[in-house]
C-alpha cells in the first residue's frame, strides 16, 4: 500500500513577522492574513515489510537509515523520533518549491509527511492536530526561529486569517463574505516572480530579531493587518483601497528592516516595478530571497507578452488553493 500525503504552500499578504515565536511572546500576540497557494508538497510513502534491514529516504539527495537518529534530513529525523516509527520506510517526497523560497516550503513539506504518516499508521490525527505537532517540531524540537503562520497558512484552504498568542493559543479570525469575495476577487490579479536567490530564512529571521529596531516595526506592520481586518465598511471598492493600502504600506515598514533587501533584489524590484503597472509589489517570506508578489493592472496575456519580451521568467499565476493538507492511498 502506498500513502502520499499532500499539503499546499502559501502566500502571506498581511501581518508578517509578527506571528514569530520570540515576538509573540514579547509582544503578547502575532496576527497573519494570506492564503493557501494551489501547488503542492507531495510525501510519497511504503511501509517495508519488517524482514528489511533499512529504509531509505529520497527528497534533494537520497540517503538510507538503520535508526532514526542516524537520518541526516533533520526534520525526517525529528518526525521519525517523536512518533517512535516502527517501520521502515520508504520515502520519496515531491515539491514545487524547496525550503527557503519565502513560500513556506518546510512547512508544506511537513504537513504532507505529517499527513502520510497519519494515514501509513493509523494515528488518526485530526487536521488540527496534524498543524500543532508540525508546529510544536518545527519551533520546539528543531529551534528554528520562525513562528507558526506557515503551518496554519498552508493547512487551511483559501483566504484565512489567524492570532497568535503567548500562551500558545491559536485563534482563527472571522473574514467577512465581502471581504473574502474581494479578496478572491483580487487575487486573480495575483502573480509570482521567482528572484531566483534561495536564501536560509532561518538565518534572515535570526538577523531580524537581533535588530534593536525590529519589534517596533512589526508592531506597526501588525496594527495594519489588525486595521484591516476591523475594517468594517462594506463596499467592495472601499475593501479593496484599504486593502491595497495595507499591503504597500506594510511593505514600507517590512523593506526598511535589517536583511530584507539587498542591491540585486532592489534591481530586480525596480525592473518589475517599472515594466508591469501594478497595484504593488512585495518580497514573500522572511526576506533576502524567494518571490516578488504582484498585484498586476493588466490582464494575462499582456503579463505574458510584457514577461517574454523583458526577460522576466518563471511568472506564474498565484492563484488560492481550494483545498488544504490531505492524504490518500493508492
């Protein structure tokens, strides 16, 4: 029996940074707005059959294990040593996009094995257990220095919306059916750049909580996302100027923090800038690499047409994911 477990990345538009563990608990809560993203981590597994004297392992490289302490993956390793698995496996794993393309990679890539292994062995973890225990690895056992929207973004299909507190508690965040269906609406206009610079985002978040001026900066970049979402004027084009205004205004704040941008992403900004009229442009993810997000003014063709000509490639259409984390067996 084969189990592949499934989960999509993500986009954040709103409140960014501020869902990191080490502001949470400084600040007493983190706030995120964005939505799943319609490509996907795949983690393809077999259970082998228990006369086998190994597992093996294939994602970026491929590796074969004895114990799961041995296995160099980190996070394959911490997964297989806090579930006890008793089998070997056979893994391969599948993947738009790595870790550290600022489209919440490791977290995606997790969900879909935490997903598999639900499946493969009968824990029947709930979806809401699945993004927990994905957190709870990523932040407490591996150290990293991230927070949890990633998970919660990718987890959740469509536009979502969630608060994060100190002690640990998750609370997900009323979205209007206007603002949703302006929101969606929106995001046909959506579009992706890839910078082509893959960056740690361990290290990038690392550099922003060691700058003297970052919390007062995500603060503000969090009194943005909690504005918009009380937001409370019903017109569509009143929705959609506020929520114009909140993406380019927290970009603002986001671009002047420590390890964000350098010279080569500030070229790259200014050419697309310059090339597609658009709403704005933003840098997803912790910084200093990934993707450009556009809110484009122009159809697709004519992105197509001005991308061709201009030597911009790798453009993709950022269309919402209709589904969250699944699994199944073939």
């Amino acid at each position: 029996m084969i189990y592949i477990g499934k989960s999509p990345y993500r986009v954040s538009l709103l409140g960014g940074g501020s869902d990191l563990d080490w502001f949470v608990k400084q600040e007493k809560f983190g706030i995120c707005l964005g939505y799943s993203l319609d490509k996907y981590s795949y983690s393809v597994l077999n259970v082998l059959p228990s006369i086998s004297k190994k597992g093996i392992l294939e994602y970026s490289t491929r590796e074969e294990y004895k114990n799961a302490d041995e296995i160099v993956h980190p996070i394959v390793r911490e997964v297989f040593s806090y579930f006890e698995i008793p089998n070997y496996i056979e893994l391969k794993t599948f993947g738009f996009a790595s870790g550290g393309s600022g489209l919440g990679g490791s977290a995606s890539f997790l969900l879909s094995l935490l997903s598999s292994l639900s499946r493969a062995f009968d824990f029947r973890l709930s979806k809401d257990q699945i993004i927990e225990k994905a957190c709870f690895l990523e932040i407490h056992k591996l150290s990293k220095p991230i927070g949890k929207q990633d998970q919660y973004l990718c987890a959740n299909e469509g536009f979502n919306s969630f608060t994060f507190f100190e002690d640990n508690s998750v609370k997900k965040n009323i979205l209007s059916n206007q603002k949703k269906e302006v929101l969606n609406r929106l995001s046909d206009s959506f579009y992706l750049i890839p910078t082509n610079k893959k960056r740690s985002s361990d290290s990038v978040l690392k550099t922003i909580k060691n700058d003297g001026e970052a919390s007062q900066k995500i603060i503000n970049i969090r009194e943005i996302a909690v504005n918009f979402l009380n937001f409370d004027d019903l017109r569509d084009y009143k929705i959609e100027e506020c929520f114009n205004n909140s993406v380019r205004d927290s970009w603002i704040i986001k671009k002047s923090i420590s390890n964000t941008m350098n010279s080569t992403l500030s070229e790259q900004y200014d050419l697309i800038d310059h090339l597609i009229p658009n709403n704005w442009i933003r840098l997803i993810g912790a910084g200093n690499g990934g993707y450009f997000l556009v809110s484009s003014k122009v159809d697709q063709n004519k992105i197509k047409d001005i991308s061709s000509k201009n030597g911009i490639k790798g453009i993709f259409k950022a269309k919402p994911s209709n589904e969250g984390i699944s699994s199944f067996q073939i």
